[in-house]
C-alpha cells in the first residue's frame, strides 16, 4: 500500500490502494478526520484518472493545496513513476 506525506496541509500521511486501476483503501492520518473518512468512502471503486481529475487544484483556507489536491499529486506520481 502507497503512503505519501504531504506537505502544505493538516494531513501528516495518506495511504492507499490501487487495483486494477481503481482507488482502493484511502486513508488519511491527521486533518479533518471526518472530511477525509468521507473523501476515502467516496473515492473508493473510483479510476484513478478520475480521482485526480477530480481533486487536483482544491485549495484549503489561504493554503495553496489541500488533502485533496495532495493525493492527486501523489496518485500522479504513482501513474508517473
């Protein structure tokens, strides 16, 4: 299972699953625990293109990133890498 630290936000880790294409398992430690349990249940089954498509850009308060943006940037970095 991928975990990426993320930088910039609440969240000190996120990990997460990919089968077959398809976002599995999203779990974020710290942050918004509420928020972030939804996000995971929501993105999960959902293709990985999607999810990025979908999260990247979102900004949080005056931060210029969020939880979600950074695990579209770590999900780009799986894809890339």
């Amino acid at each position: 299972m991928p975990v990426h630290v993320p930088s910039g936000v609440c969240s000190k880790q996120i990990q997460f699953d990919v089968r077959d294409g398809l976002l599995r398992d999203v779990r974020f430690a710290g942050g918004c625990p509420g928020n972030l349990e939804a996000l995971g249940r929501l993105l999960d089954g959902m293709p990985v293109q999607d999810a990025i498509d979908k999260l990247v850009g979102i900004t949080c308060g005056n931060k210029p990133t969020s939880c979600p943006d950074q695990l579209a940037k770590a999900l780009s970095d799986l894809r890339e890498g």
